[in-house]
C-alpha cells in the first residue's frame, strides 16, 4: 500500500516495519517455519530501508521548504 504523498508513504512505512517486527517477536517462528522468518526478516530489512530515504527525501523538502521561506 503506497500513499501519494510522503507522510502517507511514511506512515504506511512505519506500520509495515511494526508488523514485521511483531512477527519476528513469535520465538517459536523460526524453529516453526525458517522460511517465514526469512520472508519476515528480509521485508523488515527493506521496508527500513525504504523509510531511511523516504525519512531523508522529508529532510531535504523540510530544508529547501525553509530556504524558499526565508
């Protein structure tokens, strides 16, 4: 789920990056199927990624929005 705007996509972000974290919190998840753990581990991994540079691309807007502004 993608929002059009950057604060949508941020939130949208943040809630992937919760849901995989309360995944990953099941201890018996690995022992039960390594493979979900895996998928889990590599969504969490992506989806903080992708919240650095939608968090950096913010930064940049808040930066050039106070420049313009004076």
């Amino acid at each position: 789920m993608r929002s059009k705007t950057l604060p949508g996509e941020i939130a949208s972000l943040q809630a992937e990056i919760g849901a995989a974290q309360r995944r990953l919190a099941d201890p018996g998840l690995y022992a039960r199927d390594r493979k979900a753990f895996d998928a889990a581990s590599a969504a969490l991994a992506a989806a903080q990624a992708r919240l650095a540079a939608a968090e950096d691309k913010w930064l940049e807007l808040e930066i050039l929005r106070e420049e313009i502004g004076g």
